[in-house]
C-alpha cells in the first residue's frame, strides 16, 4: 500500500483556447476549406476537441499560388535582414504564447503536459530563433558565396511532435527565403494552426506561410503540385518511398526523414543509473512514438541480468494517464489505428518466442492506451526486432564483445539514431565512427538542438534538419 | 505503476512519527563485512578496487534525472502529507560558536511544539547540536519524542587524531546523545586512504555503543559524484546507520544530484544486504517546495519505504518556518507571515 | 488648467560599471558640445581607478558569460535590441544632436545599429560552426578544434560614429563570449550612456559590458597596459597613439585589433570582429575499443 500518493495535478484545459472550429490559412486568411471537414479527437478520452477544415486539391491551388506570388514579390526578394526580424518575431511569439501551445498539443496529440512544455514547445521557439539568425547570413554557411532559395516548399509533417515538426520544416525554409505550404497531420492539425495565428500576429506578409490541414490526399497534393519547387516529408518510411517515386522525373529537390529501430548499446562499463534513464527515455518519451527512439536495446550479456532487474524496477515508477497531469509521464497513444498496429506488433513479438514484461499498470476505460514493454529473449531474427513498431515496446537483445554490438546495430535497412553508453571515451569514439546512423547519442538519449543536425542514412531517409547543414535543403547553390 | 487519472483516493494526512521504543533500525555487527561483500574491506587495496570498480555515475545525466524528478506538482491532500512528513524528519540544527544554554532551550521548545499556534503540528524528528551542549538539550525534551543529535569527531573539519575524535564521540555519548553525527577525513579520502576513512567510522561505531551513528560525508569537499558515490558506499560498508551529505559549514551542500547519488547507494546496498540505511540531507534547503521536491527524490529513487525518520532526515533550522508557514497556507487558504511563527 | 512650459528633468550621465552607474571615483566631469558648439551635458570622465574597477567586473562576469549557452547569449542579445528598439526616438535625438545630423539621417543610423545589434545575436550559436571544425589527422585519433572566447576584451570605440559605430565593436566581442570595458567616443559619449541603460534594463549580466566615458588618450594607456585585459581594440585611438599602446600591450602578449578609425559603418561587417577574440582549442582523442 502506498504511503503517498501525488494528488491529480491537473493543467488548466482553458489554457488551450481550444476553439469549436478552425479554418485552414491560406494567403494570410483563415478561411474555409472545400473539402469535407473532418473532426480531431482527444486521444485520452476519445473526446471530439473541434472539427477542422480540410484542403481539397483546389486549396492546395490556391495555396501554392499564393506562396508562388508572395515568392516573387516580397519574399524572395526581402532583404535576409528583414526576413530574420520576422522569424524572431514568431520566435517570441511561440514563447509568449507557450503554455497555450503546450496544453492544446496535450490535447490533440496524447503526449503529457510535461512533454509538450517541456520540450516541444520550448525546441520549437528556439529552432525559430537559430533560423532566424542565419536568414542574414547565408553567404557564412559553407554553401557558396551566393546562396538562394528555391523558391516553394511543399511541406508534409507527421503526428508525433506536431508543432516541433512544423517549426523544423518552416523555419529553415523562410530563413533561406522560401515560401512554404504545410500539410499536417490529420490527427493533429491543431497548434500548425495556432503557429498560423503567431504568423499573423508576427505580421508575416501574406501567402509566405500557409497551413493546409487534410490527410493522405491533401498531403498528396501538396507534393505533386508542379508549382512546388521543394518536397520536405517527415512520417513513415512506406509513405516517404511513395513521394519518392511520386516525384521522380520531375525536377522537385526532395530530403526525407523517416522510420528507424535504432539500437542503444549498453557496455558493462556503462554508467548504470543513467543509462536505465537513456534507455527509458529512448523508448518510452513521448510514448515511443519516436521515429529515432532506441527500441532496441543491446546490452552487454555480462551486465544484462544487472540492468534488466533495474530497468523493470525503474518502469515501475512510470506514471501513466491524464495527459494534462503534470505528473504523468506517459500519455495516449495517438490514435486507434496506431494503438491496433502496436498490438499486432506486440502479439507478434510473443509468438516469436520472447519474453513480454509490462509493470502492473492499470489502463483508463476510455482513449488509447499501452503499458510500458518490455521484450527479452530477442534476436535479430525476430520481427520486434526489425520492424518499427512506434510504440513504448522495447525489444532487448545481448552481445558479447564491441564487434558484436556493431553488427548487430547496423544490421536493419534503416539507420537513423543508435546510443552508446560506456565510460571509455575511446570506444564512443570507435563505435561512433562505425556505427551506421545519422544522430550517435553517448551517455545520453533523444537529445534535440537546432544547431545540431539531424537525419539519417538508408531508410530512414535523406538530408539534415538542424544546424547549418538544415540550409542545404532549402538553398540552391 | 500509478495512474494519475483516477480521483482523488484517500491520501494518508498523517505525519511521520519518531518514536524511539519501536524504531526498528539495524545496525552491522561492528567491524564485519555485510556477507554479500565478502573481502571488499580486508585491505586497503582490495577497498580500492573495490570502491573503484563501482559504476561510474555522468554527472549530466544524474542531473538531469534529479532536475526531472523536481518537476513533479504535489497539490493538496499529498503536499499536505509530504509538509507534515517533512516536519516530522527535521534536524532542528544550531551548530554555531555561539551557542549557549539558552539558545538550545530555545531549540528545543521548537523542536517539541513547532507552531505556536496549532499543538496538532508534529514534533520534529530530532535537534542537532554541539556535544557539551546535549546534556542540556537532553533535559529539555524530556516526555518528548524528539531525540537528541549530536556533531562529533572533531566537526566539522574532521582534522584532529583519531583518540581526540573518540574522546569527542564518548563525550557526546555519555552526556545522553541519542544520535552521533560524524564527519569522515576528507583528506584521506581524497588522497585515496579509503581504508583510513574506513576504520576511522568502525572506531566511531563502536564508541557510539547505543547511539545511532550518521556518517557526514561533506559532498561539496567530494566535488565529484563518483566520490559521492564511493565515499556513500565506503561508509555503508563501514556501518553507518545513515549517510549525511555535510556539515552545513560548506557550499555546496545538499544538492539535487548528490541525493540522487545517495539515495541510489542505499537502495542498492538494501537490494544486496537486506540491510535498509537511511540517508540525511544538510545544507541548502530552506525552503517548503525543495524539502517536498527531495521527498519526491526519496520515493521515486529508493522507494517510499524510506519516506519515513528512521531512514530519512533533512538537517536544517529557516526550512522548519517555511514548512509551518506552508502547512497553515493549505490550512486556512492564504499566505502567512513570519511574525505568526516563532524566530528560531 | 492653463498651459505652461514645463522644466524638463535633465539626465546625470554616469559611468556604467558591474551593472550599476557610478561616478567617476575621481569626481571629474567634462562639457559635451554638439559640433556646434552648443552645451549637451556633463559627462563623467572616468579615471585610472575605474577602468581597474570596470576590468575587475568584467573579469567577475566572464566565467557566467563564457559558460552560458550559446542559445542563451543569443536570447540575451536579441533582448537587447527590442530594448534599443524602445528607445528608437531617444537615440534619433541624441546621435542626431551628437553628430550634428538631421532627423532623418539620424533614424537611418539608429535603425542600422538595431539591426546590427540583430544581426550579432544570431551569430552567438553560429560561430563555432563557422569557425571549429572535426580535423582528419592521419591516426586514430578524434581531432576537433573549438573557437573559445578570449577573456576580457578592452575597446576604444570609434570617434564619430556615436551608435552604430559602438555597437559594431561591441556586439561581436560579446556575441562570442567575451566580456568587454569599452570607453565611448571621447566627443559624443552620450548615445554610450544611454546605450549603458539599455544594456542595464535587458537581461545582460552584470558585469559582461562596461561603458567608460572620458578622454580616450588618458584611459586607453591605463588599459593598454592593464595585465588582466586579454584583448585591446585600437579602433578609437588615432593613429599618432597607437604603436605606444600597442607596445604596452606586449606586456602580457595581449591580442591587438589594429580597427579602421571611420570605415563605412553600414557596410556589412564580416567576421572579421567576431574571430578577433576566439582563442582556438583543438582536442585529441584516441579512438579505439
């Protein structure tokens, strides 16, 4: 029997100022879609929240001339100094409106309040401020000493960090100068339409952000119209191969960023409290839903006994439920879908033969939920092991020696994240430089910072988002 | 697991109570090894290895867990437990030159009835004061459940010979100390004498006899977490009842990542011995919202077993007006002030 | 009510050292003119006992400026200009009564030094990436090379340009890391004390910027010679004065920025400043299993 219990801790709901209603933003306007709108539900509890415009095929007309116009005459023409003046505008923007964005996006997307406030929110404000210190400096960032932008960007984002993505996709694109059409999520269209409202309030000239709100044939859109110059696609990899054969022929520069089943390699030498922390950070922040998450854990077959006993005591404090609780860490899954797929998933892993492990957790009636996972006996044979589940499921292999570790890490087409948790600099350094993945993480977890690129290699995609190397992108040399 | 979306279950608003006929702590048989570690003391060089050959802790990560754990919100029934827990785990501590009979009775009546105004407040757990003082302090909480703390082995420097330290010990011990704070040599320490800091606290066990004996590690002399850590672990070994972070006498003190530090060593030592130790903060928490955020450390680190005064303390003197001054808020519904608690 | 005119309250122009604003401890002052000749003001004049004090703070704050983010230096320096923006009508006024400009000539200038007060704010979380890089050493080693900010930075600001021309030398100074005691343009020093109000009312720790006002001969040797100041802009000092200074910063090998005395102010800087005051580390180490 617990000796103290937290008391609910409840964020204000108010706070989000969620409306009945919201319009899509096109030219600098809120204004009707002529789609069929659809209806964006509260993961936790299965609530309908608004019911949100969606962008038909002749939105997305409207939309990418509007960013084609506002190309050609203001904002691809503004002086970089003008341009970094606004995007530090949105930068406050974000700031002052912070609590707001960070409750509306519990809402819409499941993830807890601590999250969104935390990380979310405040990542998304200081990739507007890094950006925004570049837009008159292109000529400094090692891309030729005449840099220009592309001209639109077609822009699709996913439902896992709704604002963050936006912010990663935006921000870079109108730093170089170009004018952007986003398409979000279906499931969370909701603070890529606040971010609209901070363009306005920012006085963004019209038509340099529009935000199209729609699903799979939005999104398709967006990427095939002629008119669009630049493809940026965060989401799955099935999707991301798609656009890329959506796109070929045409001319259309394209950078993606998808899927991954990154490995988190724990050596007997390892700091062991804090990587119990990295290892449940990698799989259980923002409830696995995670394209760099480390779902598979490698661990050293010397200390795997040790750590395993560890980590299941560390799960047990886990604290799963209300989103809006400052307490809890773990939130929804996003959506019924998502929620289906892990199960299959998980049902897959026992058949496989592992070992499933969950700490006592009782689930609430309503909304899309999943305990913290755990998978031992696995073997890289097995499909938890291979295939991305996006889920808080761990899978957990052993090695026996750095060689072993190293093959093991690198043998999966994607590539995009892997941990290494070691007190031997020299063996970071060694796995670093072999390990096949674009974002290493030593004695640390899921780390984020404009300044820092991200993406990475086979198929979890291609190109940088985060630090000079995110101009690239966006800039013709 | 716990899940955060149900109401309100009933939350326990009682405090913690110290009281001695039934405190069940368990003490190491003196100079024996606790079984499960074998030889790791048998010699200086086997301690060494030993010490060295614990996991090493990143500081930036062990910060990290501690600054997450801080962000927790404790809100109405569970801040109410936690303040009156608190209270319950207070050190009422005066460790200063000027110190006299007066200023420790006045001490002690604080520490029997801290809220002038409310009898229903708990007592604190213990006072901490210098060894000639005890006596004193002794007959000022007779018919209290308070118990009485003193400072030894030559506080807070540590730097006097072994016999002075002992006789500072029995001292202490004779004039009715019920608790035995000692600081370790930091000087060894940090000179890797480990076996010297070792048999310096065997020595002081067995002078404590009854007493319980806390072992003052002076984390911010330590500097580093991995010393945290292996000094932590050197005076479990070595029998210390509770491991302290400092005197009170240097910054740092008690801080978020050195708990953390601490609070994982006794888990881990209870995991392996059985053996349940209890950890005591001092220094640098002065206020109501870091005594419950620590609580929060305790009960998400090593386990809400140890949210009790028989395994955990927070040594301090202001902190015990900012708890009261909480305590009344969640009682009446507005903000107190000083003058409505006595000073000291 | 009737209408009459009104006394205005006139501003005392003091130093702006550790955050605070002294006066000189040697309670000296002086008569600032337009170019005209008309009385502006007295300013102080600081002495030898406060550039001490000023190295003393700026040395205080380095260790908190150095070791702060990158991302917070930026924050920091980005609140500055929404704070010269505030005073946008104030600095028209007094760079245009300093320098003897119109109105509108002086808005140009004004505007030119807030957006080039932006334009250093976004460098803070940029220059390492600019100037560091991962060198390919021929072994098996990791190789990397960091610019690091130098230490305390001593400034004489340019003479005539009152703004823009201060801002440009010290904005990349601090963008970097660095800490500075700057002494302003020994004529028009009243845009420097304002611009000291403003640093005094962002979030810039005290400490990281400290404005003399004076006579430049006097201070600069006094700096020059100061063996706790790691760097020495020439910019403000005419030319006749300089190989004396730069003799005197020998004694402790400072770093020497020989700037132009009156270049085109709205020119695009480079980074040429920025560098100045980077020291460069580069680390080895081993890779192996």
């Amino acid at each position: 029997m617990p000796t103290w219990d937290y008391a609910p801790a409840p964020e204000s709901r108010e706070t989000a100022r969620l409306r009945e209603s919201y319009q899509m933003f096109v030219d600098g306007k809120f204004v009707d879609g002529s789609g069929t709108a659809f209806k964006t539900i509260n993961p936790a509890d299965e609530a309908v929240l608004a019911e949100v415009a969606e962008a038909n095929q002749s939105d997305v007309d409207t939309a990418v001339a509007a960013a084609r116009r506002a190309f050609d005459r203001t904002w691809g023409r503004m002086p970089g100094r003008e341009r970094s003046k606004y995007l530090f505008r949105i930068a406050r923007l974000i700031q002052e409106r912070a609590r707001e964005l960070a409750v509306l996006e519990s809402l819409d997307n499941g993830k807890p309040i601590k999250e969104s406030r935390d990380v979310d929110v405040p990542l998304a404000a200081a990739h507007f401020f890094y950006y925004a210190g570049w837009a008159d400096k292109l000529e400094y960032a090692g891309l030729g000493p005449n840099p220009r932008p592309l001209g639109v960007a077609g822009q699709v984002i996913p439902w896992n960090f709704p604002l963050l993505m936006a912010a990663w996709k935006l921000a870079p694109a109108l730093a170089a100068g170009n004018t952007c059409v986003l398409k979000p999520a279906e499931t969370t269209p909701l603070t890529a339409l606040v971010l609209a409202e901070i363009c306005q309030q920012a006085d963004l000239p019209p038509g340099v952000v529009n935000v199209l709100p729609g699903a799979g044939a939005t999104g398709a859109a967006v990427v095939g119209h002629p008119a669009v110059d630049k493809v940026a696609f965060t989401g799955s990899t099935d999707v991301g191969k798609e656009i890329q054969r959506q796109i070929a022929g045409t001319g259309k520069k394209l950078t993606l960023e998808l899927g991954g089943k990154a490995a988190n390699i724990v050596f007997e030498d390892a700091p062991l409290d804090q990587a119990v922390e990295g290892i449940v950070n990698g799989i259980f922040f923002n409830q696995g839903h995670v394209c760099c998450a480390g779902s598979r854990l490698l661990v050293q077959e010397s200390i795997a006994d040790e750590l395993l006993e560890s980590l299941k005591r560390r799960l047990a404090t886990l604290r799963l439920g209300d989103p809006l609780d400052k307490n809890t860490d773990i939130g929804a899954i996003n959506s019924a879908v998502q929620l289906a797929k892990i199960r299959e998933l998980s049902g897959i892993g026992e058949a496989e033969g592992a070992q499933r492990w969950s700490p006592p957790c009782a689930l609430p009636d309503r909304g899309f939920w999943f305990p913290p996972t755990l998978f031992t006996g696995v073997s890289q044979a097995h499909r938890i092991a291979r295939e991305e589940i996006f889920g808080p499921v761990l899978s957990v292999l052993t090695f026996r020696t750095p060689d072993e570790a190293l093959a093991k890490a690198n043998n999966t087409p994607y590539g995009l994240s892997a941990g290494i948790w070691t007190e031997k600099g020299s063996r970071i350094l060694w796995m670093a430089n072999r390990l096949r993945a674009g974002v290493i993480w030593a004695n640390t977890f899921n780390r984020f910072d404009p300044a820092a690129p991200f993406g990475g290699y086979q198929e979890s995609g291609f190109g940088r988002e985060g630090g000079r190397h995110g101009l690239e992108a966006y800039v013709a040399h | 697991m716990h899940r955060s979306l149900s109401t309100d279950s009933a939350i326990h608003a009682e405090a913690c109570r110290v009281d001695s006929s039934d405190v069940t702590r368990s003490s190491t048989v003196l100079g024996t090894q606790p079984r499960e570690f074998g030889d790791a003391a048998a010699d200086a060089t086997s301690l060494r290895r030993f010490l060295h050959g614990l996991p090493g802790v990143d500081e930036v990560g062990a910060q990290a867990r501690a600054a997450g754990l801080f962000t927790r919100s404790i809100k109405k029934a569970s801040k109410v437990w936690a303040l009156e827990a608190a209270i319950g785990m207070v050190d009422l501590t005066t460790l200063e030159g000027a110190d006299t009979a007066g200023k420790v009775a006045g001490l002690c009546a604080k520490a029997r009835q801290p809220d002038p105004a409310d009898p229903s407040c708990p007592p604190v757990a213990a006072v901490c004061v210098y060894p000639d003082l005890v006596a004193g302090a002794r007959s000022h909480l007779v018919g209290s459940s308070v118990v009485v703390a003193s400072v030894a082995t030559a506080f807070p420097s540590g730097r006097a010979s072994l016999r002075t330290k002992l006789a500072d010990v029995a001292d202490a011990v004779e004039a009715g100390a019920d608790e035995i704070d000692m600081v370790i040599d930091r000087g060894a320490f940090l000179s890797g004498h480990y076996k010297t800091v070792y048999d310096e606290i065997v020595a002081v066990k067995e002078a404590c006899g009854p007493a319980h004996l806390k072992v003052i590690l002076e984390t911010g002399e330590l500097s580093t977490l991995d010393n945290v850590r292996r000094a932590s672990w050197l005076a479990l070994l070595a029998g210390g009842d509770f491991i302290k972070t400092s005197t009170g006498k240097v910054t740092p003190a008690a801080t978020p990542p050195v708990a953390l530090v601490m609070l994982e060593a006794v888990r881990d030592f209870a995991a392996a011995t059985g053996d349940r130790r209890g950890v005591k903060l001092a220094g640098g928490i002065r206020t109501a919202k870091d005594a419950i955020r620590y609580l929060v450390l305790v009960k998400e680190t090593a386990g809400e077993d140890w949210l009790t005064s028989d395994l955990f303390r927070i040594g301090a003197s202001s902190l015990v007006n900012d708890l009261l001054m909480q305590r009344t808020k969640e009682q009446t519904g507005v903000y107190s002030g000083n003058d409505y608690f006595s000073v000291d | 009510m009737p209408t009459e005119s009104r006394l205005s309250v006139r501003k005392t122009y003091k130093l702006y050292i550790g955050g605070k604003f002294p006066r000189s401890e040697s309670g000296r002052s002086y008569e600032v003119h337009t170019p005209r000749g008309a009385f502006l003001a007295n300013a102080a004049q600081a002495s030898r006992k406060d550039v001490r004090d000023a190295v003393v703070a700026a040395r205080k704050a380095f260790a908190g400026w150095s070791g702060a983010t990158a991302y917070n230096r930026g924050q920091v320096l980005y609140r500055v200009a929404e704070m010269l923006e505030g005073r946008r009508a104030q600095f028209v006024d007094e760079v245009g009564d300093a320098e003897g400009l119109t109105a509108r000539r002086a808005e140009s200038l004004v505007d030119a030094a807030i957006d080039r007060w932006v334009w250093y704010a976004g460098w803070t979380d940029k220059i390492a990436q600019i100037a560091g890089s991962s060198n390919p050493v021929a072994g098996p080693y990791f190789n990397f090379s960091l610019p690091e900010p130098t230490g305390v930075v001593a400034i004489l600001a340019p003479q005539k340009s009152s703004l823009l021309g201060l801002v440009s030398v010290l904005a990349p100074a601090v963008a970097g890391g660095n800490t500075v005691v700057a002494v302003s343009a020994q004529d028009r020093p009243l845009p420097a004390s304002t611009l000291a109000e403003v640093l005094a009312t962002s979030d810039l720790p005290d400490g990281v910027i400290n404005l003399l006002t004076g006579f430049t001969a006097e201070l600069a040797s006094w700096l020059a010679a100061h063996m706790d100041v790691n760097a020495l802009d020439l910019t403000g000092v005419a030319v006749a004065d300089r190989t004396e200074l730069e003799r005197l910063a020998a004694d402790n090998v400072k770093r020497v920025f020989r700037g132009a005395a009156d270049p085109d102010w709205t020119a695009d800087p480079g980074i040429e400043r920025l560098i100045a005051y980077q020291e460069t580390k580069t680390v080895w180490h081993p890779i192996g299993i």
